[in-house]
C-alpha cells in the first residue's frame, strides 16, 4: 500500500526550529554568514544550545582570534565553518567531535556535533574530501583511525603516520591507545619545534616532521620503535630517562654535541639543548618522557669563538715581544682547536722595524727567508711547518703563502684542487674527518706592508660560511695589532738602550762642558767688572735695603755721592741728591721695583754742588733703566740697573720748543695779517663792486629815458664800457684774492670738506651763467650733456658733496676754457656729468698724480659706509689750441702754466690748476688732461660723495648751497631760461632790513641798494647798536621804552658784519639766539653773517647761529635771491603756524 502524505497537526507546525535544536543532547550552534566579523575575528553565534555551551568547543571559538594564528587545527575547522557554499562536503573532526553542516536560506549555518567514542570509531569511517576553499588541506579518506584525528597538510612524515602499522607494534592499534597517549601524540605531531614522546618501559619513540630534520640518518627507520632495542646509542639516553624515572622531576641538558649531520653533501657536527619532562598517568606513575629538542650549534660556536678572540686579545696585548707574542697566541689558538685544528706561523727573519722603514707601498717582504714562529696540531714534517720558507725560488707552502701576501687578502685552498694542497692536507684530521681546507692570512705590519702568515687548516665538520669567515678576519687583525704593539715595544726598548748609552756620553761630554762654561762664565764677570767700573754710564746695583752693592764712577758723580757713603753702607745715600719735587716720585718707583715691578724708564732730577763753588746747585736731569731680580718667594734680591745724564738734550728741547712756539706765533701772525689784509682788500673792492652796479643801473635808466629821442651817444657808450671794465677788473681782483687765500688755507691744513645735499646739474647752470655775458661777447657756443640715472637727478638733489668748493673748481676750469677759446675760429665748450659706484678713470686721460700736500692735510672728505658711496664726474672739453705733452706734464703745479707765454697772453697767477687738484683730492677724487696741439683740451675730474635718496628741494638745503656757491661768484649775469629754475617771486618792497656794518661807506652803498629795490633800511654800526635796535622792533616780546606797538621797526631779515668794533657779529648773533630761546623774541629771524674775513667758515657761522654767510665783495643779482628765499620761507612757516 502507498504511503500517502499525512498534514502534520497544527500544534506540531507551530513547533519552531530552534525548540528542537534547543532540547537536543548534541552540541549544536547557529551563525550568521552575512555577519563579515564572522570571518576576521571571533565566531558570534546566532544560536547555541545548552549541550554546545558546556562543550570546549565553544570556549575555543570565542577566543579564536587569539590562538588561531598559532593554532592550526583551530584554524583549518574556523575555515571549514565560515566556508561559502549551501553545502559543506563531509564532515569535520574537531576535539573528539565529528562536526556536520547544513546551510538554510543561504545565510543561516547549522552546526551540529556528534561525540566519537571508542566503540563507535570500529564501526564507522571517516571520510575527508577534498575542498574547494585554498584554505583548506587535501586529506586523503581512511578507514581506519589515524593520527593525528584532525587534518594535515600532506607530506612523506604525514605518509608515514597514516600508513605506520601500528598494531605491529607494542603499542597496538590507536583505538587501544589511552587517552593520555593520544592527547600527548596529537600534541607532538602538531608541533611546529623538534619534539617527541618515549612511551612505556620500551621507550617507543613518537616525533614530529621538525624532529625528523634533525636525524636524517635515523629517520624513519626509528619512528614508532623501541630505543631500548633499535637505537645503537641509547645507553646515554637511558641513563638519562631512569634519572627522569626516579627524580620525577624534568631533566634538562644545555648545548650538548650531538651527532655528526648530513647537510648540503657534508657531515656537520651539531649541539642541542635537551629537556625531558615526565608523563604522569592516573596514579602517578611515569608512563611516558616528552622530550623537546633546540639546535644551538651555532650560538655553541659563536661563544667559543668570541671566548677565543678575548683569550687572544686578553695575552696578545700583555706581549712586550715577538717570542712571547708567539708563545701566547699558538697557546690560545691550541685551546680553541674547534676552530683551528691545525696552526702555523710564519715570519721575516730580520728586525720588522727595520723592515717596515725599507718598504714601501702595497709591497711584501718576501726576500730572503722567513722563519716558522711556531704550529700546532700538524702531522710531523708537514710543509706547512717548515722551520724555513725560502722566498728566492717559490715552491711548496711558500708558494701559497706568496699567492697570498700578493693579495694582502686570506686565500683558501682546498684538497679538491689537488696537487700540492692535497699533500699539505695529507694526515690532516679532526674528530675521525680528514680535513679538506686551509686558509693562509697574511700578517701586516703596516699599511700594505706584509712581514707574517698565518696558516690554518679550517674544521672539516664546520661549514666555512660568513661567521666562520669574519672569525678568521679578526683573529688575523688582533694578532697584526698585537705584533704592532710588540714590535713598537721591542723598538722602544732598544730605542731606550740606546739613549740610555747616549745619555752617559752625553753627561760626560756636559761635564766637560759645564767646566768650560764657570770658567767662562768667571771670566765673563770679570770682563763685566772691568767694563762696568770704566763704563761712560752710570751702573749699580743696589740691596733690598736700598744700600749700594756696586756702583761705577760714573755712576757716583751723576748722583753726586762719594765713595765713602759706599764704604759705609748707608742706607738710600743716593735719595740726599734727589730734587725735592722729585722725591715722591723717586720714593713711588722705589717701592714698585721692591715689589718685583721692573721699570722701563725712570726720570728724575738731582742736585749738585760744585766743590769749589759754594753757590746755588746744579740741577742734573738723569734717566734710569732698573730690573728687580727676585728670590724664588718673590722677595726682592737687588736691583740692577743703568743711568744716563740727559741734561743736555732737556736743553735742546727748550730751545727746539721755544723755535717751535715762536714759528707758531710767526705762522698765526701770518694768518691774522692775511685774515686783516683779506678783510681791509674786500671792503673797499665791494664798495668798488657795488659802486659799479649802481652806475649801472643809473646809466642803464639814463639809456631807457632817452632811448625814444636819441641813440645813445659816444659818452654813453665810453661810460658802459669803464662800467664794464671795472666791474671785470673787480672780479678779477676778487679771483686773485681767493686763489691767495685758498693757497694760504692749504699750506695751513686749514681747508675743509663739508658735503651737503646738492644737485651737480644745477652746478654747471650757475658756473655757466657766471660766464654768460663773456662766453656771448666771444661768441662761444655752451653744450651740456647731463646723466639722468638713479644716481643723478637734473632737479634733485641725490649726492652729498661740496658745492662750493666743486663750483671753484668748474670756475677754475671754465674760466680757463673761455680765455683760451677767444681767439679760436671754432668757439665750443662741451661739459658733460656723470656719476658711478666705483672710482673708474676715463681712457686716454693723463691723470695727475696725488700731492703730498693733499696727503698730509687734515680736510680730508668724511667717512661713510662702502655702500653709500658714489663718484660724480665731471668733463670739460673746448676747442682751444689743446697742448703738448711738455704742457701737460707742467699742469696743476703751484705757480706754474702751461707756456711762459700762457701769462703774457692770457694772464693769470697758475695757481688755478694747483687748487683744483688739490680740492679734487681732498674731496676724495683725481683730476686728468687729454689735449693734443690745434685739437683742444679735456679737463676731467671725480669726486667722492654720498648717495642720497632722491627728495623734493628743501629750502634750506637750497640757502646753504646758494650762500656757498654766492662765495665763489665773480660775475653777476642773468641765467638763461632754460637752465634757470622756475619759482615765484617775492617781492621785496616793504619789507624791513636791519644792516649791521661798521665800514660807513659800504653801509651806505649797501643801505642805498637796498633802498631801490623797495626795502626799508636800517643802520647800526656795532652789535650792541643792533640789539638795542632789536629791542624797539616789532620782534621784541619783552618790556620797551616805547611800548607802542605802532612806532615800532618790522625787519624781515639781518645783515650783519663778523669783525665790528664794541660788539662782533658773533656775539650780537649769539644774544639774538639766546633771546630767541628765552621768549624775548616772537619767533626766529634770519641773520645772514656779511664779511670780508674768508677764513670764515660756514659750517662755524651756522654753528654760532647765522643762518647763512655771505663773502664781500658780492653782488646784489645775487644778494637778492638769497634774501628772497629766506623771506619766502619765513612767511610759509609764519602762515602754516598760523593755520595750526
């Protein structure tokens, strides 16, 4: 009958998975596989039932993430769980349970275990599949139990446990192991360090795939055998597992030999640390020994060999020669035969100091022979131990040796090249093992300089690799250091020998020597004696009580002591003589020589009584040099030392200062009759000068009244021309009288450089409008070439100089072009400006050498910083009739001109070239000549100065320039438009000056100038008159006579004479300044210093508190302007005052 399909009951379909899975006995869980945290750290289960969460299992998935990295049965079953896929191919045995797996709705893995026991696994196989997933293993199916129960990764050693029959063996089947058995088996076949398992009174021996490695030779013929009946070697380890038997206690045992290895073709030997560590079972008893193995070969031979190079090291350095040097090394290198079975050392047979001193270079001592410093190990009459290797026909070990003393490297030979090394390893063994290699190291003394070898034949059981190598290495490098210090020890020993017999040859010849020398040195002091006594200068010396010691003749009479006081050993007799304006002096020096304080020059004066004069004393001037010879506790011993009567040169001296002082008031009488005669010179010509003007003027107004009605007549035209000539021939007067003066400043080192802001363009316009009317009467054509950079402004003021004094030099050189182009056909002057950071001289011109003059003078330009400093250059070039090379050879010498006949047709004092060079020089530059004969001249000229950046015009600076430039005019002349700046005129109608002058012309001419041009003028002859003038105008701010403000003077400017009778300028200025300080006075007014005293400086008159100076003779084209400009400015501060 079908069975058909039955609904099940409501009441059973509301039963739900998880009631069921809850109840169940098996172990069971539920995981997420949507959930990544899943897959890279612990398992979070979804679901889990009472019977998992008892189970082990569960505590090891929740700490998976800890030991699944070292734990590879945890890490293949977590991969086994997490694995993608509905269905997961067989099941999984993890910690004695058989795993199954089934995948709901793709998300949801159900993990179900089910617990192996013994009984069961007879009945049931287990099959293992092979996985798609990389991350798990390739297991092979088995039916029956094997070990260990969880998959491996296949390999000979797995082979070899999945097919060991173990029921041949005295353990039987697996199934029958106990389960102790099969914990600590599993335990040992997954561990990934040497270990293994004796089991039982037979001691089965159960290891794992590291163990095996480590005995080839045994395995796996010994895998799962009793040692006690398979294993030849065992008697040690017995004894060894009955100690872990009674003792119940672990046994370890530390870098032990183990047996001789096979590995890469060739035996090794090899040191294990050991620990056997006892199994318990239920009672108590040992039923089993887990043993665990480490391979410490290598730290074995690593501190042997480090103990080794310390022994060296420790010996070698305490060798104070070569024989004990090679005694304690062969010793050392005997004990460490492990490393060097076999040691051989080779020499030079001379003294090595001696041979390090006859090679040189990468060379070798290898001539002659070389000895055998002593082996070790080596079979008798082998080469290599040679008591001799004989260098002059290569053959045998020194043949190797040669090979390698040419490479200063270690050489290996090995029995496989055969030959010769085959018969120097012959009988060559070492534990049994023949020895296959040798390696010869070369012994340097020096740098490239081989004197040993050192021939070792290398352990055949150790592998000659990178340690072994560099052991070597250093071994040969701390017996090279060792054979250093002891050869330098040996050298030094004999060094010392021989000093030792030199230093008694030596002390004998000193004796001889020393003989000689008191004898000479008795004689020398008698020569001292003798000469002392018979010297022309005073010698003594002298106690530290002041008593004489030893003094000469000399000496005595220049003190003016006798003898007697000598032979009575006073005390200080020489201190009776002193000058008592000298005696506190005399008694200072004395104390500081009794300090130890030698003196390098002492004067002092005596006096001194004639014998047969009884009048007033001598007085002697001595000078005295002393040395204090001290004891060894810095007491004073004596004082030696010389005296010299200079009485005669303190006489010379006198009459030396009193010609000095009376060359000096001869040289300032000089100057104050040049001063006077410059003074009383410039009145009368400035009255001469304004004079002129003023016939000028009247004439030039006569011509224009009549100029409608008549030509002028013939006595019009004389009178403009004696006009001319006068005023020609004053500023000629004038030009003489400044070339004088300027000279006289020199020869006094009286002249100076005072830089201000100036603009050099507005230089040349000046000097060529001082030149205007003469260059337009000669017909001369004027053209001026002016650099426009950064460094030169044609309106700016951009350097600092000294206008004045370049202004008389462009005069100078100008005037001297004019002359000389007035008879030419072709009438030009070109001047051309530049400027640069360096002093640079322009090709072809001939510059003039620096003058002593200028050397020694005291004007020399300031100092400023490297960076500031500029050089403006100036050229002069005409079309005159050039000159010669005679002539210019003859230029810028005092008093001196080109031709005699320069004079006879020009005229002039040839001192205008001579001051020109020397202004150039103080301001810092050169001056040159180009000039050929009919081609014209070049005049150039540098001077040093300062940059400046470029600003508007202050009007202040513009004063001092114009007040400078005022100084040097000889010619008032109108500049011509376009080189003339423009500016708004002031009038000066109205406007009040106060004249301060005691010369009653020039106070009237002047007075009377003024008086045309508008300006209301007051008079006063002295300073004191000025001030009590001063007092009534409307400057005044203190109590007056007349205190009415409407009958009272208003000046706008003064101008007032330096040199004046009752009051000077300089001190009526001074009164002004202090009033204006003081309140008295409103505000500031401007002094303007008039004088004819060119020494006047106007750095000076600014300082005593004019505001500028002005030089007679002047003119009133150019007095005017400088007036104006102060006007100008003072009514813009009165008005800006007045805004604030």
């Amino acid at each position: 009958m079908n069975a058909s399909r039955v609904p099940p009951p409501g009441e059973l379909v509301a039963t739900t998975l998880l009631e069921y899975l809850q109840h169940d006995n098996r172990p069971t869980f539920i995981i997420d596989l949507a959930d990544a945290n899943n897959i890279n750290k612990d398992l979070a289960f979804s679901f889990c039932n009472k019977a998992f969460s008892s189970c082990r299992t569960y505590v090891a998935l929740t700490t998976i993430h800890a030991a699944k990295e070292s734990d590879n049965l945890l890490n293949a079953f977590h991969s086994w769980i997490v694995q993608r896929g509905d269905e997961l191919y067989g099941d999984r045995h993890f910690q004695d349970v058989s795993w199954s797996a089934t995948t709901l709705q793709k998300r949801w893995r159900i993990i179900s275990g089910t617990p192996i026991v013994a009984s069961s696994l007879n009945a049931c196989s287990i099959d293992h599949h092979i996985s798609d997933s990389a991350s798990l293993y390739n297991y092979r199916k088995a039916t029956k139990e094997t070990l260990p129960l969880v998959p491996m990764a296949p390999s000979p050693y797995q082979r070899l446990v999945d097919e060991f029959d173990w029921g041949s063996s005295t353990l039987g089947p697996i199934v029958s192991w106990p389960k102790a058995l099969k914990e600590i088996a599993k335990s040992v076949i997954c561990n990934s360090k040497p270990v293994g398992v004796f089991w039982g009174p037979e001691r089965i021996v159960i290891y794992n795939a590291p163990y095996a490695e480590l005995i080839p030779s045994f395995h796996p013929q010994q895998f799962g055998r009793s040692m006690k009946t398979d294993f030849p070697y065992w008697d040690t380890y017995e004894l060894v597992c009955q100690e872990v038997e009674t003792t119940m206690k672990t046994v370890s045992y530390a870098a032990q030999p183990g047996p001789l290895m096979e590995r890469n073709g060739s035996l090794h030997e090899t040191y294990f640390s050991y620990d056997y560590i006892p199994l318990f079972d239920d009672g108590g008893k040992v039923q089993g020994i887990y043993y665990q193995v480490t391979e410490v070969t290598g730290e074995v031979l690593s501190r042997s060999r480090m103990t080794s190079l310390l022994r060296l090291s420790s010996v070698a350095s305490r060798a104070t020669d070569q024989k004990t040097l090679w005694k304690n090394v062969l010793h050392v290198l005997e004990d460490g035969k492990e490393d060097t079975p076999m040691i051989s050392i080779h020499t030079v047979g001379e003294q090595m100091a001696s041979i390090s001193s006859q090679v040189h270079g990468d060379q070798a001592a290898t001539t002659g022979e070389w000895l055998c410093q002593g082996s070790v190990g080596w079979p008798e009459s082998n080469l290599a131990t040679s008591n001799v290797l004989n260098f002059t026909s290569v053959r045998g070990y020194a043949a190797f040796v040669q090979k390698s003393l040419e490479s200063l490297e270690p050489v290996v030979l090995r029995s496989s090249d055969g030959g010769l090394v085959a018969a120097l390893l012959k009988g060559c063994q070492y534990k049994g093992v023949a020895c296959t290699s040798l390696v010869i190291c070369p012994l340097q003394l020096s740098s490239g300089i081989a004197v040993g070898s050192l021939g070792i034949v290398l352990n055949p059981v150790r592998p000659y690799d990178d340690d072994y190598k560099h052991f070597v290495r250093v071994m040969a490098r701390q017996i090279e250091d060792a054979l250093k210090l002891a050869v330098f020890l040996e050298a030094q020993e004999e060094l010392l020998k021989q000093t030792i017999l030199q230093a008694q040859v030596e002390q004998h010849s000193l004796s001889r020597q020393l003989e000689r020398s008191v004898q000479k040195a008795r004689e020398s002091d008698l020569r001292f004696f003798n000469f002392a006594k018979q010297a022309p200068v005073g010698i003594y010396v002298l106690n530290p009580d002041g008593s004489i010691q030893f003094a000469n003749d000399a000496w005595l009479k220049l003190i003016g002591i006798s003898k007697e006081a000598v032979e009575n050993n006073s005390l200080k007799p020489w201190l009776a003589t002193v000058h008592p304006d000298d005696l506190q002096n005399v008694h200072q020096q004395w104390q500081s020589l009794k300090e130890g304080i030698s003196s390098a020059l002492h004067e002092w004066r005596v006096l001194r009584r004639s014998e047969s004069n009884n009048s007033q004393p001598d007085v002697a001037y001595l000078r005295s040099a002393a040395y204090a010879e001290v004891n060894g506790d810095g007491s004073l011993k004596a004082v030696t030392g010389i005296t010299i009567d200079y009485s005669i040169e303190v006489a010379h001296l006198r009459e030396t200062n009193a010609k000095m002082e009376a060359a000096l008031e001869a040289k300032r009488a000089q100057e104050n009759f040049m001063d006077m005669v410059s003074h009383e010179m410039r009145n009368p010509l400035h009255a001469i000068i304004q004079c002129a003007e003023e016939a000028e003027d009247l004439l030039n107004q006569l011509q224009k009244a009549h100029k409608a009605a008549s030509p002028p007549s013939i006595i019009t035209q004389k009178c403009s021309a004696a006009i001319d000539t006068i005023l020609y021939c004053g500023g000629h007067q004038k030009q003489l009288i400044d070339d004088v003066l300027t000279m006289s400043k020199l020869d006094s080192n009286l002249l100076t450089i005072c830089p201000v802001p100036a603009c050099p363009g507005s230089l040349i316009r000046q000097v060529l409008k001082m030149f205007e009317s003469s260059m337009r009467a000669s017909g001369i054509e004027s053209f001026v070439q002016l650099e426009n950079s950064h460094l030169l402004k044609d309106t700016q003021r951009t350097v600092s100089i000294d206008p004045g004094r370049t202004l008389q030099i462009l005069i100078n050189l100008v005037g001297n072009a004019v002359k000389f182009l007035a008879d030419r056909e072709k009438k030009e002057l070109h001047i051309s400006l530049a400027a640069s950071v360096t002093q640079s001289k322009l090709p072809g011109i001939k510059y003039a050498p620096s003058s002593p003059e200028s050397n020694n003078s005291v004007g020399t330009f300031p100092e400023f910083p490297k960076e500031e400093e500029v050089y403006v250059h100036f050229s002069v070039k005409d079309t005159g009739p050039g000159l010669s090379e005679e002539q210019m050879d003859a230029l810028f010498t005092r008093f001196r001109q080109s031709s005699p006949r320069t004079h006879a047709q020009y005229g002039g004092s040839g001192l205008g070239l001579f001051i020109s060079r020397q202004l150039t020089e103080l301001h810092g530059g050169h001056i040159g000549v180009a000039s050929k004969l009919d081609q014209g001249s070049t005049f150039s000229f540098s001077l040093k100065g300062r940059k400046l950046a470029p600003a508007a015009s202050n009007s202040n600076s513009n004063n001092l320039i114009a007040s400078q430039t005022l100084q040097m005019s000889n010619s008032e002349t109108k500049a011509p438009p376009e080189t003339q700046p423009e500016r708004p005129e002031v009038s000066l109608v109205g406007h009040g000056v106060l004249i301060v002058e005691d010369n009653i012309i020039n106070q009237q001419l002047l007075a009377r100038q003024l008086r045309k041009h508008g300006m209301e003028v007051t008079c006063a002859n002295h300073g004191e008159e000025a001030l009590s003038i001063l007092k009534s105008s409307t400057w005044w701010n203190g109590t007056s006579d007349d205190d009415s403000h409407e009958s009272r003077r208003q000046y706008s400017i003064i101008l007032c004479d330096l040199e004046m009778p009752v009051m000077d300028g300089k001190t009526c200025v001074r009164h002004i300044r202090e009033w204006q300080k003081s309140g008295l006075l409103h505000s500031h007014i401007p002094v303007f210093a008039v004088t004819g005293n060119a020494r006047a400086f106007l750095q000076n008159a600014l300082e005593w508190g004019f505001n500028d100076v002005v030089t007679k003779p002047f003119g009133m084209k150019t007095l005017l302007p400088l007036m104006q400009s102060y006007i100008e400015t003072d009514r813009t501060e009165i008005h800006e005052g007045n805004d604030v």
